[in-house]
C-alpha cells in the first residue's frame, strides 16, 4: 500500500482489503472499480498493485526461461497459476520447449467459455513446428476452480501426444490450473 490517507494507515488499509476481499489473491484479483470502493483507495493504487502482479509474472516467466523446467516441477506450476488462475474463461496454452526441456515460448493458444475450450491439434502442431520445439508441456485452466481433469481432459491430451508424436514432438506433462492449485497429469500417471 506504501502510504495511507487521514486517519489511516497503510496497514489499516491493507487490513480492510484483505478483509473485504477475503485474501491477497481476492485482493489482487479485484477490479478497479471494487478496489477504489474502499476509502482512501483510488485508481494510482489499484494501478500500482496491478504493476506489482505484472511483475511477479515476468519474474517468473524469466525464472522459467533460465531453469530446466523439469528439474523444478513446481515451478512451471507456479508460472501457470500466476498467469491462468484468475481468468474467468478457460484458456487453453502451451509451453513450447527445446532439447533440454528449456522454454522457447508460452502462448495461449484457444479461449472458450466458463466450462470449456475448443482445442485443435494442427494449430499446436504448427506452432511447435514454428518454435521448432522437441517437447511441449499442455495447460488450460478450469474457471469453476477445480483442477481435477475430466474426461474429455484425459481424451484431448492422448490425441494430442498421438498427433505432436507424427513430428517427433513429446507431450511431456498437460497441467490444469484451478483455484489456488495446479494438477500434473503426468505426476498422476494420466499421461
């Protein structure tokens, strides 16, 4: 918060939006419009917080690009989160990766409603083939906030190996982002 206004602290403050939004991340995920409700609070902080969360994901998508991203799990999970948890439609992305499994690119490929996203494998074909990359790792976020894959989930990302292994590119991992959390198909043997 940095500073404060008459009669309030920058802790008062930060104290009434934690408790007003629930949490840091209701907190840092809440639009303008409910941010400057609260008193003492305007548009310049909403603004400076929102350069914070910038931040913090080019931080990690730099942290990302150094590291070999299968040495540090949980660090491709955090990168995913930062970037797909609080969107309000799923977003279907990937992470295009080299030899040494380093990144190349992340983009976010389909967008789709609440509930789903419709996905076409020739386009990641393409675009891993443009990125010339040996391995991809799958993500989309689930809106509902629930990170357990479906069915339909376990069906896309076997045809997705089937088709990316056509052009010697391997599905190493597809991550599914919901909430909080993230979930590992291939930590839980579904891949």
């Amino acid at each position: 918060m940095r500073t404060g206004c008459a009669g309030r602290s920058a802790v008062d403050l930060a104290n009434e939006l934690l408790e007003r939004f629930g949490s840091l991340a209701g907190m840092l995920s809440a639009g303008k419009a409910s941010f400057c409700q609260v008193r003492g609070l305007g548009e310049a902080k909403y603004v400076q917080l929102q350069a914070v969360m910038e931040l913090a994901r080019r931080h990690l998508g730099e942290q990302l690009s150094r590291e070999q991203v299968f040495t540090n799990p949980s660090l491709v999970g955090d990168f995913l989160l930062s970037h797909l948890r609080d969107s309000e439609q799923e977003i279907f992305a990937v992470l295009f990766l080299d030899a040494q499994h380093l990144l190349i690119a992340w983009e976010k490929l389909f967008f789709g409603t609440v509930d789903s996203a419709k996905v076409h494998p020739r386009e990641v074909v393409k675009r891993a083939l443009f990125h010339n990359a040996s391995a991809v790792v799958l993500s989309h976020n689930h809106p509902s906030g629930v990170a357990q894959p479906s069915e339909s989930d376990r069906l896309m990302t076997e045809n997705m190996k089937q088709v990316l292994s056509l052009v010697d590119v391997r599905v190493l991992d597809h991550v599914i982002v919901g909430g909080g959390y993230t979930v590992s198909l291939a930590e839980h043997g579904l891949l």
